[in-house]
C-alpha cells in the first residue's frame, strides 16, 4: 500500500455492488423501449456452399412479422475486427454452420423464431475443410478465393501477410540472433509437438442488442467491450457519419473477448431502419456456442538448445493458430510472435505463426489472446528439459528467468522485471521441495509473463466538478464484469481529495464520453486509468487556480482534500469545491479536466524503445503453481490447491485484484482439464452447459492469490494490467503435476480422464 494514501490500495467494495445484488441493474437483456420488436437471425445449416434462392414469401404471412432483411436490404461494405472478409449477410455463399443469411423483427420473440423457420433457402453445397493442415493443403477448397481484395480494418493490427491462393490470412516470423548457429553448438535439442482444443468464453450474460433508428440517426444499446470502434463500424457498414451513431453500453455480465466485435448489432440495426422501429436481439446459448465465436486452437511445436548447465541458447517455435470462417483471430496469433518464448533470456529466437481459415465457428480474442497455447507448449517442454538434465525445474526457470536491463523475447530492454521475486513466491506457497505423503499427488511451478498492448491503444478521460463539489468521470471503457468503473473512481477521488461515492462514473458511452479503443488486453487500468489520473489532474490545476485567486495565496501552496482546496501549512484557510463552483458558474465558467493516455509515442522516457519498436510499458510476469492428485481407476484429474503469483505493479484496490487473479485462474483451469467446443463435420455438438463444461465450485480448488507490487513508473499511482496474465500458466502448471504424480506426460489439452487414463494404461502396459 502506497503511504499517504487515503483511497488508492485499499479494499473497497464495487460502486455497483448493491445494484447488482439486488437485481436492479440492467443488462443489455433488460432494456426494453416502446413499441420494441424482436429480431431472430436465420443462419446456414451447412458449412459451405452457395446461396441459390432465399424465399421470404411464406414468413411474410405470419402474424405480427413487421419486417425482414437480407444481403439485399444492407449495404454490401465489408468489415471485420482484423481484416474486412465479411458482410453482414453472407451474398453468394456461406462458410460455417452458423453464417447469417437474413433476419426478422416480429412483434415478439416467438414469432420471430418461427418466421425465420419460414424462410426458405436453397443451398449447393461446397466441398468443406475442417482441419488447419488439411486447409493449408494445395488441393483444399479455398473458403476465401478472393482474399487477397481484403483490407485490413481499423484496427493496427502490426501486420498482415495473406498467402495468395490459399486458405492462409496470416503468416508472420520473427527473428533474433543466429538460431542454426546456437543449435549446432547446443549440447541439448528438445523438440515436442502440443496441441489445444477451441474454447468458448462462456461468459454468463448471452449477447443482447437494442437498435433503435430515427430519421438519419442510431442508438444502439450493447453489451460490448468497444464502444466507439462499434460505432466505427457500424457507421462505416450503413454509410453513416459517427456523430449520427450512439453506442451506449449497458451493463456487462462478461465478455473475455468474446464481445469485443459486433456479433448482433448490424442485424438490429439493419431490422430497425427497415421497420422504424426499436429492435432487440439475444443470442440463445446454443447461438453463443454455434454462432458467436470461440478461441483460436493451436499446434505448437517446440524445438530448444539448450547446455549442459541448463542455460536456454536458441528456441524456436512453429504455431498453427485456426481461425475458422474469419479472420479475428489475427490478433492472437500477431501476439504470438511476441510473448510465445517465455518470460527468459534466450539469445536466438526464431518464431513462425501461420494463421488458417476453416468452415468452423470463427476464432476471436479470448482472455490471454494467443498467449494461453504457447505458454501450454512452453511451460510443458521447460519441465522436460528439467528432467532430461536433472535439473530442479525451478531451478531450471530461476537460472533463465529475466533480469531488469535483459534483452527480452522480442529485442526490448525489459523493465521492472519480476519473474525470479514470483516464482519463489509461488514455490514457497505450494512448499515445493517438501515431501507429498501420498503417492498419486503432485506439485508443480511454472513462469509466466505477457506483453503490454501497443500501437492503437488510445484512452480518454473527462473530469467535471458539479456545483455540490461532487466529481463526475467520463470514460469511453466498458465495465464488463472486472469492476474497472469503481477502480478509475478511486484513481479521480485520489486525485481530487474526495471520498469514493462522490465521484458518478459514467462509462461506454459514445455520446458523453472520450474516444477509448475499449476494454480488452488488460489495458483499462494502464491506459484508462493514465487518461483518468491525467483528466483529474487537469480539473485539480483548475481548481486551485481559482482558489487561488479566492484566497488569495499562491497557488504553489495550495492542496485538495474533504472537497476543499486549503493552503498548505495553514488548513483553516480553505475554499469548498462547492464555493469554488458556484464562483466558477457566476464568473469563471466550467472545470472540465481532459487526460489522455497509452498510443504509440505515449512513453517517451522509456530507454528500451531506444532497441525495438515496442511503444508501450507494463510487461506483466508471474508464476503459478498447483498440486494435483490423479484417480487411477478413472484418470480424473483433483487439483488440490492452486497459487497465483502476479506482480500488478501497485494493488489499486486489493480485493478486484484478488478477484480477478481467482477468475482467471478459473479460466485457466477449465482450459486444462475441461473445456473443448467438439465438431462433427462443421457442426458444434456440444452447444449446452450440459456438453461443455467448466469449472463448478466442486471442481475448484483454493486458489491462494499472491499480489506482488514492484510499481511501474508509467502506470497509474505504479499500477499494471492483471486480468489476463492470470490463466496463463496453470494449464501448464497441472499437466507437469500430473507427470510428477504419475508419470505420463500429456500434449494435447484439454486433459480430460478418459485421455489421463489412457496414458497411464499405456505406460502400464510398456512395463
């Protein structure tokens, strides 16, 4: 905890807290306008194929339909979160089991659903592709042939590098050192192979949207993680100016991604310009699992040099990232490139990420953004080397671990590194090292780490003082669940020397707030919170100007606190913010502060920008550690205890922090042993709760939090980013205690019993 200090490191409860407990917030699920209609979408039940006929005629005649749109009702523009390869309705073909084809608003929900059953569609089908390798093959059906017309979108996604004529969008390689070289001089090479499954973010809140067009203008009421690249969108989609469009985002019941690019809001918006009327969707379960988007699975293969002593010489690394029918998953595997190697000093490094499309559910960002599968593949192989040359693996990671001033996996000078300080933290908590007094348990230790996010992170904050001396904050960043909106009040009531519930947060809101690219990457408490303390700062100069002049003292020696500016020295001569206020309506105008933050350029102080292109700080590390006991009758997989070390820089609040490292180790864990969306020819088929599961609280371990705080200078009050870097490590984490316990090494995740089993009855019957 920071001395002097009255708001910032301490444990307070979210401002919403009592609203969410008590069932009085509105979900995107809960609005609800006059005259409202309910839209449905038709979507393709095949994985490829050509679109011959679509026939509405028979929808029509259904009572209480008011409207329908296809391809041919929207603008044919283009658009997408990475590249722009899709429409809002799919024109000549489909390319997933799920694609939209049209959509209806009917005086009700049920209505709406039967229509759309109405509709009839004439499709020839499409030889379909599955697989990434079978994709990338010269004779596989190309799902995109005209790729290469494609424009990258808005977003400044580093690079994009489609291969002509094939089903790859993306191919990218980074290169450090002289690999070839450091492999024919390393006493050791290891090379493995992992694998990980596609997994659905699972958030609890299903997608839900409200359109509602006037005349030339658009209010759009979403559960979404970006505000105003939304509206980008969508303006760019209808032909709109921006100022005609307002995105209002309501309250979030989770997202992890999974809501960080329009899903439903060009259906609503299209059904209500078509209707004049106000338009609400929501997603089914079994359309957020068919039909929304998944993560981005991976095949990884590992090949490291290393000595005899331990010391890693050269790693390189070949990742197969699938992104299904679009191409979102770029920024996954853009990441790759960066924080795949490790949170280690590895001299040669050569890092190929290749991206493919299949007829699937699409791949988009989910929490960890690519970083998840490399860690899984890394983490893995780091206890292999370990056993192979008799190492301790922790040992092994603290002889390799990052120091402050290295050279870190992309070629920056690392900063504020931790790595070492975590995992002997996390070693000490799981007491590695001491004896287990059972003989199917097992420890394990991992290390991790994450890159900041860069270029196009740009975040705005707006302070105003109101005439009672309250402060009102206004920030474009969505509050999905994380608690971020009670986190940026206190970094304002800080700055401002006001209590917590005297600052109204208004947050996501295009109409009344700043730009900010949203909330995605761990990036709202750095950015964000650096535009907030920046905005408050600015309101704060204001006030003490004005004060100044009022009291007549310099404002050098001028101070806030309890809503009163006061002179330093000299408490009792003080001015209220409230006097302050009304001087300022009657002769000095509004208090407005304005703060910005993040965006390449931001850092200028930073010397390891001097050797890369990195434009941002905050590299995140940490190291988690489990203990896990095997059932040999059924290979299900207990974890015991679970440990979570992360330096966050400086706790903002502690309890959000603890919260989110326990979430994120939950995500973690369902990645490991639970979580896998299966397919059978294109189609999901475990589309329920029921199917595909996650964690429960009897499955979840204690989780033991562990909040290092070594500040970065760049952050706000010292503060880092947390929410991803927590599951980052404990896929990787369980399957090495696994093998500690019983001997089996696992590649492929989800490390479910009937695989565990498996393997264990394969090396029983090797003996």
């Amino acid at each position: 905890m920071a001395s002097g200090l009255k708001i910032i490191g301490h444990s307070m409860p979210r401002l919403d807290a009592k609203e969410i407990v008590t069932g009085r917030v509105k979900f995107g699920v809960d609005i609800t306008l006059p005259g409202m209609l309910y839209g449905k979408v038709l979507r393709s039940p095949i994985p490829h194929g050509r679109i011959l006929s679509l026939d509405v005629s028979e929808a029509e005649r259904l009572p209480g339909v008011v409207a329908f749109v296809t391809a041919k009702d929207v603008p044919a523009n283009r658009f997408g979160f990475a590249v722009k390869d899709e429409t809002v309705f799919a024109t000549d073909k489909v390319r997933y089991i799920g694609d939209a084809v049209a959509a209806v608003a009917a005086v009700d929900e049920k209505t709406a659903s039967r229509a759309a059953e109405l509709i009839h569609v004439e499709y020839q089908e499409l030889p379909a592709v599955f697989d990434p390798e079978a994709a990338m093959q010269k004779d596989a059906p190309l799902i995109h042939p005209e790729m290469l017309k494609y424009k990258p979108a808005r977003l400044l996604i580093g690079a994009w590098n489609p291969v002509e004529a094939t089903n790859i969008v993306h191919r990218a390689e980074f290169n450090k050192g002289d690999v070839e070289k450091a492999f024919s001089e390393a006493d050791l090479i290891f090379e493995d192979t992992f694998a990980t499954k596609q997994t659905h973010h699972c958030y609890i809140e299903p997608h839900a949207v409200v359109a509602k067009a006037d005349f030339d203008r658009v209010t759009v009421w979403s559960c979404a993680q970006q505000a105003f690249p939304l509206r980008s969108c969508l303006a760019e989609i209808f032909g709109l100016a921006e100022s005609k469009i307002r995105v209002i985002v309501t309250k979030v019941g989770g997202g992890f991604g999974g809501k960080i690019a329009p899903r439903l809001e060009p259906y609503a918006v299209a059904l209500s310009m078509k209707s004049r009327k106000p338009v609400k969707i929501v997603m089914t379960r079994i359309e957020e699992f068919t039909a929304s988007a998944g993560s981005a699975p991976a095949v990884t293969t590992v090949k490291t040099g290393v000595n005899k002593d331990g010391r890693l010489v050269a790693r390189e690394m070949r990742m197969v990232y699938e992104t299904g029918a679009y191409a979102e998953g770029l920024p996954p595997s853009n990441r790759a490139l960066k924080d795949s190697s490790g949170p280690y000093k590895i001299p040669n490094i050569r890092i190929s990420s290749t991206l493919v499309y299949t007829n699937k559910l699409r791949a988009t960002p989910l929490r960890g953004l690519g970083v998840p599968e490399a860690m899984w593949a890394v983490e893995s192989q780091m206890d292999m080397i370990a056993l192979k040359i008799g190492i301790d693996p922790v040992e092994l990671r603290l002889m390799n671990a990052l120091d402050e001033g290295d050279l870190g996996p992309n070629g920056d000078v690392v900063h504020g590194v931790s790595v070492k300080s975590c995992l002997r933290k996390a070693a000490e908590a799981i007491r590695w090292g001491q004896p287990i007094d059972h003989p199917l348990r097992g420890r394990a230790v991992v290390a991790i780490h994450k890159s900041p996010t860069t270029y196009g992170s740009m975040s705005g904050a707006a302070v105003s003082v109101n005439e009672d001396g309250t402060i009102g904050l206004f920030v474009g960043a969505s509050d999905i669940g994380q608690g971020s909106d009670t986190v940026l009040a206190q970094i304002a009531a800080e700055e401002l020397g006001v209590s917590l519930e005297e600052v109204s947060v208004t947050s996501g809101d295009t109409g009344s707030a700043p730009f900010d690219q949203g909330t995605f990457s761990s990036r709202v408490t750095l950015y964000t919170g650096t535009a907030v303390r920046s905005a408050a700062q600015d309101a704060k100069k204001r006030l003490k100007e004005i004060a100044s002049r009022m009291l007549e003292i310099a404002e050098d020696d001028l101070d806030v606190a309890d809503k009163c500016v006061f002179a330093v020295g000299t408490p009792e001569k003080r001015v209220t913010f409230e006097d302050i206020m009304k001087h300022c309506h009657n002769y000095e105008g509004v208090i407005l502060g304005r703060g910005w933050g993040g965006g390449k350029g931001d850092w200028p102080g930073l010397a390891h920008r001097k050797d890369s292109k990195e434009a941002a700080p905050g590299w995140k590390y940490g190291a988690q550690a489990v203990e896990v006991e095997v059932d040999p009758e059924t290979g299900v997989v207990k974890v015991l205890k679970l440990v979570s070390v992360h330096d966050v820089g400086r706790a903002l609040n502690p309890l959000a922090v603890e919260g989110q490292i326990e979430g994120g180790a939950i995500i973690g864990m369902g990645f490991g042993l639970f979580e896998e969306l299966s397919y059978d020819q294109g189609k999901v088929s475990n589309p329920t709760f029921m199917d595909y599961l996650i964690p429960t609280a009897l499955e979840i371990p204690r989780i033991i939090p562990v909040v290092v705080e070594q500040p970065l200078p760049e952050g706000p009050f010292g503060a880092k980013g947390i929410g991803e870097l927590s599951l980052l490590g404990v896929a990787p984490a369980i399957a090495n205690a696994i093998y500690n316990a019983v001997g089996v090494r696992m590649r492929d995740l989800p490390l479910k019993p009937e695989k565990v089993l498996a393997a264990m009855e394969e090396k029983h019957a090797q003996r």
